[in-house]
C-alpha cells in the first residue's frame, strides 16, 4: 500500500501543470467525469465557445473592492492543470442570441463557466463579461446594481482602474463565483488566485504598478 500511494504521487508530480481548454477533438477524446456531467444536468449547462474578446479580456475577482487585474481569461483557463471545458447556462445561452440577434443593441453582459475536471474534484469558474472597454463603462456597469451608492462605493478602486486603463490593462471581465463539486467557495476569490499561485496579477490597482 505504501509503495502503491509513492508511486500514485509521483506520477502526480510528474503530470503537467497546464492544460489548455479542450477542442472538438479533444473532448471526444477525453469525455467529462461522471461527476462532471451530472453538475452540468443539475445546473442545467451546455457546452459554449466564448468569443476573442471574452478570452482575451482582463478580468478582476473582487466585487466590490478589487485589488488586482488578473487574465486575460485565457491565461486563466490555460493555467488550470486538468481538463477544462466551456459552458453556459441554457437561460443564458438564449439570452445571449436574442440579444445579439437585435440590430444595434448596446454591449450587454453575460456569465460563462469555465468547467475545470479533476479526479475527485470538478471546479466551475463562472466569468462575468462585461460591457464596455473604458473605466467609465465599468462604473456604469455596476451603477444599475448599485444606484446612487456607486460613486462612493467604488471610490476607492476608481482611480485604480483609470491608471490600469491607461496602461492598457482595464478589466472587462469578473471571475464572480468558484465552486468546488456544487459547493461555492465562500473565501475572497483574489486571495483564491493567490494561494493557488497559478496566475500572477497583471496590475496592482493601488500601487499602480
């Protein structure tokens, strides 16, 4: 027994500590867990391809007062060490055609779900994209959740965003929730990405740096 959980471990260390999102091809390959398409049932998700300017957005991963700009999202999904899959919810999924389907219509948000299946362990990132590509559009954002209370709310962080703006790093995105096996991670999800140690922070919205 001894022998058999050294070697189980070393073979662990030995496997790559990256994997990128899986194609077509790779998914055939290599199907999701059991536990896997049973959380997708239960959440009633759907396999999705999220567009350049989703994967390619900054993200934060604090609602209210963020401190760092991760990603881009892609950076994210790349850095995970097992398979990783894209989903959406159902609801969404038709929300997102309906709206992109009326001619003219104003930038809209909209949460994907970035599937990452490890033995014993399946993690849902749910990403919120976000509209607009200015700190203005980003306070506007939270300005209809928030009313009146945004301008103080976020004081704090604002400055911070117009300096990564002008350094080419504005968040458009929000990595909102992390889940393991259906129960949500309750501990602040900046502190999450720190411990892990996968991805480092692109910009420090109070250093400025």
């Amino acid at each position: 027994m001894f022998r058999a959980t050294v070697l189980a471990l070393a073979l662990c260390l030995l496997c790559p500590a990256t994997a990128p999102a899986a194609g077509p091809a790779d998914a055939a390959a290599n199907p999701p867990s059991p536990q896997a398409l049973e959380l997708r049932r239960s959440g009633d998700l759907v396999p999705y391809a999220p567009s350049g300017a989703v994967l390619g957005a900054y993200f934060t991963a604090d609602e209210t007062a963020p401190r760092n700009v991760w990603g881009p999202v892609a950076a994210y999904a790349k850095s995970r060490a097992c398979r990783t899959a894209w989903l959406i919810e159902k609801g969404e999924l038709a929300r997102v055609e309906r709206l992109a389907a009326v001619k003219d219509a104003p930038p809209f948000e909209f949460s994907v779900t970035l599937e990452e299946d490890c033995p014993g362990a399946v993690t849902h990132a749910v990403f919120v994209s976000g509209p607009g590509g200015t700190a203005e559009a980003w306070f506007k954002w939270r300005r209809q959740f928030h009313g009146s209370k945004a301008a103080p709310y976020y004081a704090d962080a604002e400055a911070g965003l117009k300096r990564a703006e002008a350094a080419g790093k504005l968040p458009t995105a929000e990595l909102r929730f992390l889940s393991v096996n259906g129960e949500l991670v309750v501990d602040g999800l900046e502190q999450a990405l720190e411990r892990e140690g996968r991805l480092a922070p692109v910009f420090n919205l109070q250093s400025g740096k």
